[in-house]
C-alpha cells in the first residue's frame, strides 16, 4: 500500500518555530498511546472492528432489490463523512449515468425548506431507501428531515408512505428518541458506538454504509485508516500527525497564524476538507483556543484567494493537499492560441498551476505543509482521514482542551429548541 507523503517547512526555517515544534512533539510522546482509554477509545478502535463493517456488509445484501435512490438524513458528523467518502470515490456525476440496479444518493446534510423540499419531491416514495443518522437521536434538524419527509411522502403516496418501514434503516445510540422510533417502525437498526463522537464517525455506519451501497470497498478505506495508525505509532510523538499536531499549534501559538488553509488540488477530495474543518473546529475551538479552519479549492481560489495570501497579513499556515495520477487523460488542441498549453494534457496545466500556487508562498516566505496522495483511492482516501483524525486528537493534548465534547454546539441547540417550544405554547 503506497503511503501519504508529508513534506513541510518549505517556506522558511525559524529557530524559535523549530524549537517550539521540538518541545510539542516531546509532549506528544506518550499522547497516541494515552487515547487508547476513555473517551477515544472507540474513535481508535472502530477501524479494527469487524464486527462493524459485519453489520454493515450484511445490510447492503439485503437491501430492497427495487430501489432506484438512496438518502441519508443526519447533519454536521452524521453526514459530512458519507459525503466525502462518496465524492472521493465515485464518479463526479454518479447520479447523472448511474443505470439499474445501481442507486442516486442524495447528503442534504442542511433543513433549507427550499433546497429540502425540491429533493423530498423528487424521491420516489415506494423505491426511496432512507438512512437516518444521529448519535442522540434527539438532533433537531435530522428529525426534522426525517418527519417532514415522511409527511411528504405521505402527501404524495399514501400507501408508499406507510410501506417505508421497510425502506428505512437508522443508525443511533443505545437509547434516544430515533431508537425508540426505529423500534416503533420495525426499522433496521445499525451501531452508533457509544465512544465515539459524531465527526469521528466517519468510519463507522454513520460515513460507511452509503458508500457501501453504492458499490465502495469500504473494507480497503479501513485498511488504510489501519496503516497510518500503524505507522504513527511505529514512530516517535505521533509520526507525522504528531507533526502536523506540533506544527500547527507552534505556528499558532508563536507566531499568531491562526487561520490553517488547507488548499485542495483534486476536486474529488474538497469534501473532505469541509469533513476535516468541522472536525478540527469542533475539537478544537474551546476556551478561547484552536485555529481556524479555511477550505480552498485549486485552481479557482488562485483567482479569489491567493492575492490575500501571498501579499496580506502573515497569520495564516497553508496546507496543500494534492493527488498522483489522474483516471481521466483529457488532451488541449495544438491549435489552442496559447502556445505555452497547445499540445498538452489538461493535468499538465493542473500541476503547473499547483506548483506556481505553491512558488507563490515560498517566495512570500509563507509557512506551508504540502500532504501528497499517491492516487485517490480507498487505501490513500482511508490513510488521509486516519491521519487526520489522529493530527486532531493530538492537537487537542497540545492545546490541552477535550477534542471530543462540543460544548458550544449544545448551547445553541438549547436555544433553537427553547425558541420552537415557545412558539408551540
């Protein structure tokens, strides 16, 4: 299995950056081992459990053979990873030329009345599989996406309404108002780990069983997610995501940049990025610490971005992420009036705007990481999210906050279902 490239320091070496690196990645001595325990034990362990990936084999062979679509119901870690795992690993316009028996798969991953309504009225109601995902099984907008679609198709197809029991699949907690429904309806039922938070659940059910019904060996994303663990154990401090870790809290902490960039050069892998800004922030941002997470996208962002980057203020630390071989060879014309693209390939002009991108920031002596996938794949797709997955439950050490609470997501769910209950009364 090819591994994930880290090269980093390519813009400029400060000894007081450097040493504060050092001293981070000695406090990461001793940190891998110590998430072993309580409360992410489950987010380490979950790769290695077969009996997960078990449950979720056994329901894609026994889904409803007449179904034409698919969607997940869940918001933020209940949909963000199905999202990216999909965009990473099928075909961009899978839904455009899928053909029968494959399935359409549809995130709304929001509660938009406008976005949502246009999808619930699309859907076929008697060949429409809905997955629905909430760890609580009390989050607010995923009942009510799971409700107002049941009235939909309700409104449309009475009798199709009343079939969905057998078209509905929810993966919760233990206990909550999701499971307690699921059982009411006679619904299949998959794990949520009690240990494991929401958007580290992306290798659970949760990010795993839509891709798997539409075909992804989610088995090989686990096996990479398996091997850069290995490998960042097998090294001292956390390997290279006790680097990335001590990079980013030393660039942060010492020299103020606390805005990342992660700049993407594979539109298969930008929501990827939206996954791993959510996760950075919502382990992260506590007691006024954590930098701020910005996605973007190469080559467009040269045009938006790259002027404040390269010429406005240095409180930023740039992560480019980028993929090996392209599966498409899409040629230019020798007759292009441009001479310098006549002739080449379409990836030719992509990784020479990649690399002035990255020349840019050097020369403005920009910090900049540089993580390189030998090709997307579910192997790289899988050592990608691990390693990221681990660079952020030991930044937490670092900043010496709990990455795996959320405290300020719940004040304001308080607020929002408080506001709706008054509005009843």
């Amino acid at each position: 299995m090819a591994g994930i490239e880290i090269e980093s320091g390519r813009a400029r070496t400060e000894p007081e950056l450097e040493a504060a690196v050092s001293g981070a990645r000695e406090r990461l001595g001793d940190a891998l081992a110590e998430l072993d325990g309580p409360p992410a034990a489950g987010f380490l362990s979950v790769p290695h459990r077969s009996d997960l990936l078990r449950e979720v084999r056994r329901f894609v062979r026994a889904r409803p053979a007449d179904l034409t679509d698919v969607v997940q119901l869940g918001i933020g870690g209940s949909s963000l990873g199905a999202r990216a795992l999909c965009r990473a690993l099928l075909a961009e316009r899978h839904n455009q030329t899928v053909r029968r028996p494959g399935l359409r798969f549809h995130l709304p991953d929001n509660i938009d009345p406008d976005s949502l309504g246009e999808l619930f009225e699309m859907l076929p109601p008697r060949r429409t599989l809905v997955h629905v995902v909430s760890k609580s099984g009390s989050t607010l907008e995923t009942l009510a996406q799971l409700f107002a679609l049941i009235e939909s198709f309700r409104r449309r197809d009475g009798r199709g309404a009343r079939a969905l029991r057998g078209r509905l699949v929810v993966t919760t907690g233990a206990s909550g108002a999701l499971r307690e429904f699921a059982d009411q309806e006679g619904a299949a039922r998959l794990t949520f780990p009690d240990d494991v938070a929401g958007r580290f659940s992306i290798l659970t059910a949760s990010g795993l069983l839509l891709p798997a019904l539409l075909g992804v060996p989610v088995g090989r994303v686990l096996a990479g997610a398996r091997a850069m663990e290995a490998r960042c154990r097998a090294e001292p401090g956390g390997g290279i995501a006790g680097t990335l870790a001590a990079l980013h809290h030393a660039h942060d902490t010492v020299r103020g940049r606390r805005i990342h960039v992660e700049w993407i050069y594979a539109d298969a892998l930008l929501p990827l990025g939206d996954w791993f800004r959510q996760l950075w922030a919502e382990s992260l941002g506590k007691r006024g610490r954590g930098p701020t997470p910005v996605v973007a996208r190469g080559t467009t962002d040269q045009h938006s971005q790259l002027q404040l980057y390269t010429e406005g203020p240095d409180d930023k630390l740039y992560t480019l992420v980028a993929a090996g071989r392209s599966t498409r060879r899409v040629r230019i014309g020798r007759d292009a009036t441009l001479a310098a693209i006549a002739g080449r390939s379409l990836r030719e002009v992509f990784e020479a705007e990649e690399r002035g991108t990255l020349e840019a920031l050097i020369e403005k002596r920009r910090p900049l990481i540089e993580i390189r996938l030998p090709r997307i794949s579910p192997d790289s797709v899988g050592q990608l999210v691990g390693l990221q997955q681990l660079q952020t439950a030991l930044a937490g050490a670092l900043y010496e906050v709990d990455p795996f609470d959320q405290p300020g997501v719940e004040a304001g769910k308080r607020v929002a279902l408080r506001i709706l209950e008054r509005g009843a009364g």
